[in-house]
C-alpha cells in the first residue's frame, strides 16, 4: 500500500463517530486551556488521560493530541484580544497582537493567527506523514548504543536550552532522573529508596509531579499575585479580514516561521515557546519595517504563530519513532499509549498502521476544525480569558486534584502533587526550570534501560563504540549542538526576549 | 540589605538542601551496589544523579555565594511578605484537606470544603458566593468525569 492509501484508510478510521468526537472535545477542550491562564495542556491532558483508556488507543491519542495542540490555537486568542498568553508560547504574540488589538487591527491579528497557525499545523503534519515512517524504519537499524547516544544528546540539550544557567537546567534533570530510580528496579527487583512505603514500590509517576509543579504552583502564584483582566475588545465575524497590505507582510513570515517550528520541534524540552521567540527575533531582524516592531508589527504575530503550531506537530516526530518523548507533553502521549499496551517506537507504524495513519489523519482534521471554530467563536473563547483569578483558581485547584487522583487512582499520588506543588513555587520563585526535572523522570528509566544493555552488549568495552558510525555521529552532535546553542542560539533568543 | 538577604538566603538554602540529599543518597545508592563490567547495578543511575547534583549544586551555591556581593536590590515583586507566605502556606493546607478527607468521606464533602476554602482564601469576602460556587464546580466535576465519562470518583459515606 502506497501512503496516500494509508492516509485514504486514515481519514476513514478518523471519520469513524467516536474517534471525530474525540478529535472535536480534544480541539475545543485544548483550546479552552489555552485561553485559561494557570491550566496548561500538561494538567489537562494529564486529567483525560484516564478518559481516554475509555475510549481506545486511537480515540485517546487523538483527544490528547488534540488538547496540545488546540491550546496553542487559543493561547493566541487572548494574547491578542487581552494581553494575556494563554500558553508559554503565546507570550511572545502579546508584543505584536495587543498592539495591533489597540489600534483596531484585533480582528486581522486573529485571523492571520488562526491561518498561519493552520498553514504551520498542516505543513508540521505532511512532514510527520513524509518523514516518520522512513525514519521510523532507519531507526530500526538502531541498537542500544545508537539509542544511549540519543539519550545522552537529549540530556546535554535539555541542560542547555532551559533557562539562562545550564547548571540549574543539569540540577534539574539530574533531579528528575534521581526521582525516576525510585521504586522496585525492574531487572534486578531490589526496592530503590521506597523507604518502607509501599505505594513508592510502584515509583513516583511523573504525571503527580508535572501536575503539582505547573498546576498547583501556578495556583498559588496566581492567588498572590492575581493579575487584573483588561476589558475585552469585541472582534465580529466579519472584521475577521485582514487588508491587502497586511496578507502580503503576513505570507513570508508565516512560511518562514513554519519551517523555524518544524526544526525547533524536534528538539528536547520545549519546542514551541523556543520556536516561537526564535521566529519573532528573525521576523525582527529581516524586517524592513523595523521601527514598528513593539507597537503592532504583523510580521511578529505571522511568525511565531506560525512556529509554535508546527513545533508542536514536529514534536511528535521523536516519539512516533524511537519512543523517546522529548517534551512533557509527549510523555503524556506516550503514558497515554502505554495505557493501551502499545509502545511507540521503530515497529510502531508496521505494528499499528491504522494507529498511525488514523492519527495523522485525525491531526488534519483537527487542525482545519480548529480554524473553522475558533474564528467565528473568538469572542467566546476571549470571554473565558476575562473569567478572574478567584473564579479560576478553585476550578483548576479540584481538577488538579482529579487529575493527579485518576493518573493510578491513588492518594499517594495526590500527596506526591501537592507536594510537587510546593517544590515547584519555591524553584519557579527562584528561577530554576522545571521542564527538565519532568523530563529528567520521564527519560531516566529509558537512559538507565539503555545504558545497561548497552554495557551488555558491548561487555562493559565502550572502546567498541567506535565501530557503530551513526552512534559516534550522534555523539560527535553533542559538542556541536553545545556551541550552537551557546553562541548563535541564545544570541537570537536573548535579542527576542530582550525586545 | 534585608531586600538582598531575601533574594539570596532562599537561592542558599534550596543549593543546599539539594547538596545534602545528594550526599545523603550517595550511601543507599552505593548499597545497591553499581554493578560490574558488562552487568550494571541498580545503584548506578541514582550514583551518577546524586554526583550531578553534588557537583552543580555545590558549583551553583559558590557562584551565589561569590554573587552576593555584587547583587543589587531585587525587584519589589519578587520579594514575598508574611502576608503572601501565610497565604500561601493557607492555599496548600486547604489543598491537603483533599487527600485525608477523601478516602472516608468520599468525592462530594471534601470537593465542597476544598472549592469553598479555596474560593475564601483567593478573595471571595461574602459566604454566599462561595457556596454557590462550590457546589456548581462540585456538581459539573461529578457530572462530567462520573456521568458522562464513567469514572470512578473516590468513594466514602457520602458518595
């Protein structure tokens, strides 16, 4: 069977009721995060998690997908509407968006959001289907060394690209892969520092610790320090139109900003909040129109839209074919498949065409409803954002609580939330990042699986790491990506944040 | 001079509560034995965390330490009061009356006590909202995870 045959039986198992509804709630209920300050796809996605099993592997996948990505449509919403970024990678679009909101052009903002935003989201979505499967089956090539060097180059990037200092990004992960050893260890079956409490012999689950360090930490940050909602700017259907001038200044930067998003995607730890800075600094730099940067320069919300929702696409790419998630929410993904007793890796697409195919199918579509929904109920959407912090705060408290509850139907797991929670403040409040401890817990058990058959495998004789070309390669990356990162990267990011 | 205590004193105390558990846990990982050529133990993963996070905390807590004189004030809103810390400290009891209530009393009591002491302690000044408030976001939660998607909700005397 050819691709487009595979796609054609794609959009048959996504057309299917339950899978389209999935996709629908997915779209709407991610969108409706984004727009929320405080609830982030990470908490809500670790909410429907327990959801999904309900439904099937595809069904769950589609509607987890669909909450990452739906929130990155309406964290822009109200970035633009009422300078308030829904989402991470919402907040670079508040320079540009708010601006243009307060000279009237509200309604061109948004609708060259959403279409850039569909532009990158289905570009994001012809590079999976193009790439995954070849990918997927060069990878199949990969042994445990291959895969140790992959893990080791998702480490070191992790460190680098969190925050300013890498050393607390090393703090953290190094934290985070400390955490990930506790409980029984699954080769040798001895108890690891459980302490004599027997719900630590099942581990500490990440989800509890994603959710209590964004979600709590957030509440609490948000009832000291509530922010006050501005008055909300009504945008009617038919303003949704942006002028002759601003569709030819939008049309570079929304193509360019796709293919920033489709590179940053795949890198570890957060690919669209990167993504997004990295294509205002660019638009900035390239920009004729310099000056008008910082007072409502189309260019600046074409481009980062545009880069967050193919990042976010791209991202997936890792997952769908080695099995590592490089950023939290793919863990959630990948938790989410597991659920299912389905392991995303090399064989995943040969083992599970119609997973695969019904996904990115479903990734089409929910990328065209997310457009066909979000223009005409923009107000709608802006209006949820209007909502105080008091109202918000005792709804996203008792969903975290649900949430961090329904991940294994634990008490423990609660406790282990809030005290997340509070770890998460102090280190929030202190600047440290916290993607990479998530990350760190999530990829530790993969690194230490993979470093011991690696050692195993080689006997204990690294010296025949020399004879595996593609993991010295990977390897020879690390240094290379270091000072890229260090030198041009932080560069263009610091001048974006800076502005 | 208090400002930079403030700013700096937190940055200290968490470099060093993370050194000393990495140094405390370098022990039981070494316990569990770091495995021989060709057979890695299970010691090894939390071996090498604990090393990292000696190394980089301790390199982080110098660096701050050797900042600390040149730190400037920090900024007003960075700096938290008694009143914020109260508050804070407030918002997490109000959180952990969830998972000791729930096991006995079910999803329905602890979910009122939690979204209405929450609601207080965030700015509502009347009792009535509140109330009105908790019982909406209790009954949508329970119609839709319990109802509409079946899931078991904790269970206890009154649920």
């Amino acid at each position: 069977m050819s691709g487009i045959e595979y796609l054609w039986d794609g959009f048959q198992v996504a057309l299917a009721p339950a899978n389209f509804l999935m996709c629908l709630v997915g779209v709407i209920l991610g969108t409706l995060v984004g727009v929320l300050p405080g609830l982030g796809p990470i908490e809500a996605m670790a909410i429907m998690l327990p959801i999904s099993i309900h439904y099937g592997p595809l069904a769950g996948l589609i509607l987890l997908a669909g909450v990452w990505y739906g929130a990155q449509y309406g964290g822009s919403t109200t970035s633009i509407l009422v300078n308030i970024p829904g989402e991470a990678s919402s907040v670079i679009t508040t320079i540009e968006g708010y601006q243009m909101t307060r000279k009237g052009r509200a309604g061109a903002a948004l609708a060259v959001s959403a279409v850039g935003s569909f532009f990158a989201g289905t570009l994001g979505i012809v590079i999976l289907q193009l790439f995954t499967p070849p990918l997927a089956a060069a990878a199949l090539s990969f042994g445990p060394p291959e895969y140790l060097a992959i893990m080791l180059l998702a480490f070191v990037a992790l460190s680098t690209l969190s925050g300013d200092n890498p050393f607390k990004g090393t703090l953290m992960i190094a934290l985070g892969a400390f955490l990930s050893t506790v409980g029984i260890d699954r080769i040798a079956g001895v108890q690891r520092f459980t302490m004599g409490i027997p719900n630590m012999m099942y581990g500490i689950h990440f989800v509890p610790v994603a959710v209590g360090l964004f979600g709590i930490a957030e509440v609490i940050r948000l009832a000291l320090k509530p922010y006050t909602p501005t008055s909300l700017k009504s945008v009617r259907f038919r303003e949704l139109y942006p002028n002759r001038e601003e569709i030819r200044r939008s049309i570079i930067p929304i193509i360019r900003g796709s293919f920033i998003g489709s590179l940053f995607g795949l890198l570890p730890g957060t690919p669209a909040v990167l993504a997004s800075f990295t294509s205002y600094s660019v638009e900035k730099s390239l920009s004729p129109k310099k000056e008008e940067f910082g007072h409502g320069a189309i260019e600046g919300v074409a481009g980062p839209e545009s880069a967050n929702n193919s990042a976010v696409v791209l991202a997936l790419v890792p997952l769908l074919c080695l099995g590592i998630p490089f950023a939290p929410v793919a863990a959630l993904l990948l938790a989410g498949l597991q659920l299912h007793n389905i392991t995303p890796g090399p064989l995943f697409i040969q083992e599970n065409p119609s997973i695969f195919w019904g996904f990115v199918a479903a990734m089409y579509l929910g990328n065209f409803l997310l457009l066909v929904l979000n223009l005409p109920l923009v107000g709608l959407f802006a209006r949820v954002a209007t909502l105080r912090p008091r109202v918000l705060i005792p709804i996203i408290g008792i969903l975290c609580l649900l949430g961090a509850y329904m991940t294994r139907m634990a008490l423990f797991d609660v406790w282990v939330m809030i005290a997340a929670g509070i770890a998460g403040f102090f280190l929030n409040h202190l600047g440290f990042p916290l993607i990479p401890l998530i990350l760190g817990m999530v990829l530790g058990n993969i690194l230490e699986d993979n470093l011991r058959v690696t050692t195993q495998w080689l006997n204990g004789d690294f010296a025949l790491l020399l004879t595996r070309p593609i993991a010295l390669a990977i390897l020879a990356l690390i240094p290379i990506y270091i000072l890229f990162i260090r030198l041009a990267g932080k560069k263009v990011l610091r001048s974006g944040i800076k502005d | 001079m208090k400002k930079i205590k403030a700013r700096i004193k937190p940055d200290l105390i968490v470099y060093g509560i993370l050194t000393a558990f990495a140094a405390v846990m370098l022990f039981p990982s070494l316990d569990l034995g770091l495995g021989e050529k060709g057979n890695l133990g299970p010691g090894l993963l939390p071996f090498i965390a604990s090393i990292c996070i000696l190394v980089t905390g301790s390199t982080l807590g110098i660096s701050s330490l050797l900042k600390k004189a040149r730190a400037g004030p920090s900024p007003e809103n960075d700096v938290l009061g008694r009143k914020e810390w109260l508050q804070a400290a407030g918002i997490l009891f109000i959180f952990s009356l969830w998972p000791l209530l729930v096991g006995f009393a079910g999803y329905i009591w602890p979910t009122l006590l939690v979204s209405f002491g929450l609601a207080k302690a965030v700015g509502y000044k009347s009792w009535k909202q509140p109330v009105i408030f908790s019982v909406l976001i209790t009954a949508f939660i329970w119609l839709i995870f319990g109802v509409l998607f079946h899931l078991d909700l904790p269970s206890g005397f009154s649920f």
